[in-house]
C-alpha cells in the first residue's frame, strides 16, 4: 500500500522481537537456490568481519553498550574468529554469527537463516518461579498412559542433562534486552526449535519430569517430529508461496511492507495455535486471565474488553496485544479501540490495561493509543538517532515520501537537519527528537479519564516497552508485573555478507522514556512487583486477578 513518510516511518520501525528479517539468496530462475559449497575459513573471516564493520559503521547503541553493558566488538570478532576457524559446516558457522548478534543483548539486532526446518515435540514449556514447567500438552499425540504429566509439572532433566545446562545452551541464540526475558524465550524454545535461529534436534530425548509438589521424578522417552527442508541454503516457503530469497529481500525492502503481508511479526506463533499456552498468547487479542464471575463482555474479537462489578464500583479490562494490526487496517482497529474506550469510560471507575506479552509494532499507531488515555499534549517518543551520511540521505527520502508542502514532511525535514548537524559536527548521535519530528500528542476527544494500571512483563517488547514507560512518565497508568524486555530503537535492513549472503537487521537509535533513562536494556519498570506464581499458571491467574483488582481500587477515590 501507499504509505506517507510519517507512516511509513510508524508502522516498520518498533516491530517487535519476533519480527524477524529474510535472508537474501541466490537468485537464479528456479524457486530454489542449489546449496552452496562448504565456505572456506577466509571467506568465514570475511563474512565475520563484514559484520563487524557493520556494527561499528552502522549500529547506533554501539557506544551505550560498551559504556552500560561492557560490550567491546573488537574483543568479540577475536573471540569469534577463533571459534569461526572452528566451524566444520555451513550450518554450524551461521548459528555462530546467530550467537555473535545475541552477544549485543538487543532483539531488534537479528538475523534468521534460511530454513523453514522445526523440530517440535507435542507439548509445551515455560518459565515459572525459575523453574521449567509443562504448559499445555496435545493428548491426541500424548495420551495420559504415555506421558502422565500435566500443567505445572517440573521438567529437571533433558536428554541426559540438568534442565539448567540445556537452557543456558539455547538461551545464546536469545540476544534481547533483558536476561530474564532471554532465558523464558529459550525455555519455551525447549519443546519447539525453529532452525531460523538455533540448531534443532532429531530422534529421540529422554525427559525427567518431577510431578507436582513430590520428590517422585519419572522419565518417559519421546521422539522429534522434524519438518521442513533440512539443507542450510533453502527456504521453502513463506505463506504457502516459494519464493527465492532475493524475492523475499526486495518486498520487505519496498515501503509497502508496512502491511506486514510475508514475514509478519504473528508468523512464528502460528506454531501453536492453542490460546491455553503462553507461547501463543504473544501478540494475541485473547486474555490469559480467567474473566471474573458477572463480568459485562464488551468485546471478545479483535481484543478483548469488559469489566466486573466490585465494591466501589466496575473496573475495567482490556486487553493491548500490539501496536501493528495484524490484516494491516490500522484506522478500523483505532476505531474499535475508541468504541471500546467509551464504552469502558462510561461504566466503570478505573481501568487494567493488560500488555502483557506485547510484541510491539508502529511508532505512529502507537501514539494514537497513547491519545486514548493522556489529559493534555504531551511529548512523543523521544528519540536519538545515529548520525552520519546514510542515514541523513535516508531521511531526507522519507521526508519527499511525505508530499510537498505538508507539515508531515516539515516536520521529518526537521529530523534530517538533526542528523546532519551531529554527522558534520562528528557526534554518533543526534539529540532528543520524535522519530518523525512530530511536536506534541494531543488527547483525542474519545479519551479514559479515570485512575489506571497496566499489567507489564518480560514478554513485552519495543512498542511493548514503549507504551507502559510513556503512560507511567505521563502520570496516566501504575505498571503491575515484572520489567518489560528493554528494546529500545529503530530497525534498518543492511547488506547481504559477502559470501553467506545473511541479511541482518540493526538497530539505529536509541529511545528513552519521559524520566530521560534509555529503554534499551532498562525497559519499563513495575511500580508494584508481581511475578507470575505456579497458582497462576495453573490456575488461571485469579490471584493475579485479585493483586491488580486491589491496586486499581486503591486508587479509585
């Protein structure tokens, strides 16, 4: 679709961390590129060096991580190379390059192979009280007599190994902005391996198991089901569509992609479509929390919304899963938001915003939320850019995509002349400024007026850290749960290396919150903390349900 630069610049920038980039292949007639020779180690070393001129010429955090997080390139290509040198296939060196970019704890720095392979085993995983928990389990594949376990249930052992060593194991494939976020991800990948991002297994693994609260553990023996090409070089398809990778590069490349039609943000939880497990709860309209007894539904679909009686009066829910609408019709899915909004303002006294699991999406659409809730103008995201020529020329393309004469490309001129400024001053980095120079929010005339909390969590990411640090640093919402993932800029596609022809995306900015502390690797901060319980879990978050019912009447008058 034809999109201004404003928009454009809204809805392909903050896509979460699951929005992962394509990889650019050979191009010749056929759907399929044939695989390539095993690499040399010279041209490893060169592709690794590519990489490690990118990021010094091109990675805007470059300079904050080496000053907050200690992370120094140079000390990384000497390790890496080493280990490259190491490296006996194509495989095994491209998930180096995965561990490289995960060195940087920044989920909007990615890149996936080139493979739809999955190996998945028929239930799932996550993290509880730091401890590994069966989630849902397909009893059509495991009957009881085969794997008489349930939800809740401690996984302690993995193909012959301490449940602990297999995590730390694909916790380095996880690069994000928060550790604990980095080890729930990894942990959900225990029974669902996607060979984009990490090694998969075939064949067997014993798995020990303890059940409930008991000292009893039992082991069961289960096999892979591998699908998917197996060759390091191939993606089959995208969508039900083969395509050539070169194809698949250039569409995300055209402004067009800000309709997220091949490799959207929700793909990769199609793997599990059962709402009861988290994994497929991210980006999803659905709520995890059981609905509490005489709730008023307002909606179920696209998002869901209603609200409960209490003592002093109803409280609101509702449900926030992403700032990028999945079909791509940003304006109808405001105007349910609106609806939904007017319907809550008239009949209850405070509001639970849930984003948990928020995945993030457009900068612009982002905003129009925020007008929803806020009481006065206030200023957008804030934004420093990194500073040099590409990314000066880059703007100043944007600013013709907005129209001649309007003040949308007036205002992302503005951003251009901050990018020069710094660039020929010799600064890494430009100074606050909104993303595409817009000056103020304004309140939009549908707007909630009363007290409200938001539910927050290590699952939210980008837009998803974005949204709770504005709401809080506006005064308008108290966060409940546990820190969001810390991700904090904007996405650029860069180059193909040379010769494993991997196409990463890297992050050119840093964004901070209104209190002027970066979101990168700080995210939003809870003002009452709550980590999610094994009652929880199990039982469908009533006592969750209870601690943010009692906080949001504390602050209703």
């Amino acid at each position: 679709m034809k999109i201004n630069a404003s928009r454009f610049l809204g809805s392909v920038i903050l896509s979460g961390v699951i929005a992962f980039c394509a990889i650019a292949f050979s191009t010749g007639t056929s759907a399929f590129a044939e695989p390539i020779s095993n690499l040399t180690n010279e041209q490893k070393l060169s592709d690794l060096d590519q990489l490690v001129s990118l990021v010094k010429s091109g990675y805007g955090p470059l300079q904050y991580k080496k000053l907050n997080l200690n992370i120094d390139v140079d000390v990384l290509r000497a390790t890496y190379a080493e280990k490259a040198s190491q490296t006996k296939s194509n495989a095994e060196f491209y998930y180096l390059l995965m561990q490289f970019i995960a060195e940087f704890h920044d989920g909007h720095f990615r890149a996936t192979l080139p493979t739809d392979r999955i190996a998945s085993l028929p239930f799932a995983a996550d993290l509880v009280e730091g401890k590994v928990l069966i989630d849902n389990v397909n009893r059509t594949q495991l009957p009881e007599a085969i794997f008489p376990f349930v939800k809740g249930d401690e996984i302690v052992g993995f193909g012959g190994r301490d449940i602990k060593d297999v995590v730390d194991e694909l916790q380095k494939y996880r690069g994000l902005g928060f550790a604990q976020a980095e080890r729930r991800i990894a942990v959900m990948a225990l029974t669902m391996r996607t060979a984009s991002r990490m090694p998969t297994p075939q064949g067997e693994v014993t798995i020990k198991v303890r059940r409930g609260n008991s000292d009893v553990v039992k082991e069961v023996t289960l096999k892979w089901a591998v699908q998917g090409q197996a060759l390091d070089e191939i993606l089959s398809s995208v969508n039900g569509r083969a395509k050539r990778f070169g194809d698949l590069t250039n569409s995300l490349a055209a402004p067009a992609s800000a309709n997220f039609d091949d490799l959207s943000i929700f793909e990769l939880y199609k793997e599990i479509e059962n709402p009861q497990v988290e994994r497929s709860f991210r980006c999803s309209g659905l709520s995890r929390v059981e609905q509490p007894a005489k709730a008023t539904v307002i909606m179920e679909a696209p998002f869901v919304a209603y609200y409960y009686p209490t003592a002093k009066g109803n409280i609101g829910y509702l449900r926030i899963p992403h700032y990028s609408p999945e079909d791509g019709n940003f304006d109808l899915r405001f105007s349910q938001y609106e609806y939904a909004v007017s319907e809550l303002e008239k009949n209850t006294v405070g509001l639970v915003i849930d984003q948990d699991h928020n995945c993030g999406g457009s900068v612009d659409y982002l905003h129009r939320i925020l007008s929803l809730f806020i009481d006065r103008p206030v200023a957008p995201m804030q934004f420093q850019l990194l500073a040099n020529k590409e990314e000066y020329l880059q703007c100043q393309g944007w600013a013709k995509e907005a129209g001649e004469h309007t003040m949308a490309s007036a205002n992302v001129s503005h951003v251009c002349e901050l990018i020069k400024a710094a660039w020929l001053k010799g600064d890494n980095m430009t100074p606050l400024t909104a993303l595409d120079g817009q000056p103020l929010v304004y309140p939009n005339t549908i707007r909630y007026t009363k007290p409200i909390v938001m539910l927050i969590d290590e699952l939210s990411g980008s837009g998803g850290d974005a949204f709770p640090s504005l709401m809080k640093g506006y005064g308008r919402a108290k966060l409940i749960g546990t820190r969001t993932m810390g991700l904090g800029g904007h996405v650029v596609k860069q180059g193909a290396l040379f010769y494993s022809q991997i196409t990463p995306e890297m992050t050119k900015s840093l964004f901070y919150r209104p209190d002027g502390v970066a979101v990168e690797n700080h995210g939003a901060v809870p003002d009452f903390d709550y980590p999610i319980t094994h009652d929880d879990f199990k039982y469908g978050y009533q006592d969750y349900r209870n601690f943010y019912t009692d906080r949001i009447l504390e602050l209703v008058e």
